[in-house]
C-alpha cells in the first residue's frame, strides 16, 4: 500500500480548491514525471483542464517516448509552477516566491471523436495564439485523427506556497 504524505509546513499548504484551480487555469505548462522499468522521465507540455471532470487532456504524436511511457506505466506525477520572484536580494537569505499544484493522475487514451474535439478545445484556451478548426468536417476529423488526446483523470491534487509575509 503505497504512503500518504501530508505537506511538512502547514502554513505553506494550498487547500481552498478554488485557489488550486486559479494556478490550474492561469498557467500553460504542465510537467510530468513518467516512469518506465524504473527508469525516470520528465516532460512539459501544454494541457487542457475540465474543472467538472476533474481531468487534464493533452496531446501528442502517435508514436514517441513519451507515449511509450504512458503505455508502460499509465500512473503520472505532475507539477504546474507559478514563479514570483527572488524573496531577498542578499544571497544568504535569499528564498524564492512561489505557488505550485502537485497532481498524481491516471492516463488513458480518448478514442472518442467527439471527446477528442472537445479535449482538443479545451486544450487549445491555453495557447497564446488561438487555433481555428477547420471548418470542414473531413479535414477536421483527418486533423483530429492525427494525433493522441489523453486524458489525466487527477488521483490526487495539492498545492504549495511561499509568499511574503
């Protein structure tokens, strides 16, 4: 049975949800910790959050590194960081300003071509520069069908601050 950890500093836990979603939907990079035959891997990427599903959805080619780990070992590990600065200029006290949201989750594979497009939305609020859907219907499913859309379905979720005083 795998150990629950609880968050050591107590006074830099981020429990409001509503909090932890804010991070979640401000930011574009998520990075996952991927493991295969006990061999570490680490990948960020662009994601797309479904606050009522409790999910993230990325994308990716059909074949790589990244998809082979996922395959081997669906269980993932992810971080969103929110970077606030340097806390002091002196370097002997200097600390660093920071919010982060902690994931363990469970990747599948949506097959559904409905569900990919709608992930694919999702995933695409993110992006600095919108992309257009083409409008039509056997270019946009070719388009869709070209590439993986996973989903994350968040096992567990935590955050962590240090802010100034």
């Amino acid at each position: 049975m795998e150990k629950k950890y609880q968050v050591r500093r107590k006074d830099k836990e981020i429990s409001d949800m509503v909090e932890i979603h804010q991070i979640i939907e401000q930011h574009s990079f998520l990075t996952l910790a991927l493991s295969k035959e006990n061999l570490p891997y680490i990948v960020t990427l662009n994601y797309g959050f479904d606050k009522e599903k409790n999910c993230f959805y990325i994308h990716c080619a059909k074949k790589g590194k990244k998809l082979d780990y996922l395959h081997s070992n669906p269980i993932v590990w992810g971080q969103i960081i929110e970077d606030l600065g340097l806390s002091e200029k002196n370097w002997c006290k200097a600390g660093y300003y920071y919010k982060s949201v902690q994931i363990k989750g469970h990747f599948t594979i949506l097959t559904e071509f409905q569900e990919k497009k709608q992930a694919l939305i999702s995933l695409f609020k993110n992006y600095p520069i919108k992309p257009i859907l083409p409008k039509d219907p056997n270019t946009l499913k070719s388009n869709i069908d070209s590439v993986i859309v996973g989903k994350i379905d968040i096992l567990e979720i935590s955050g962590k601050k240090s802010l100034p005083n």
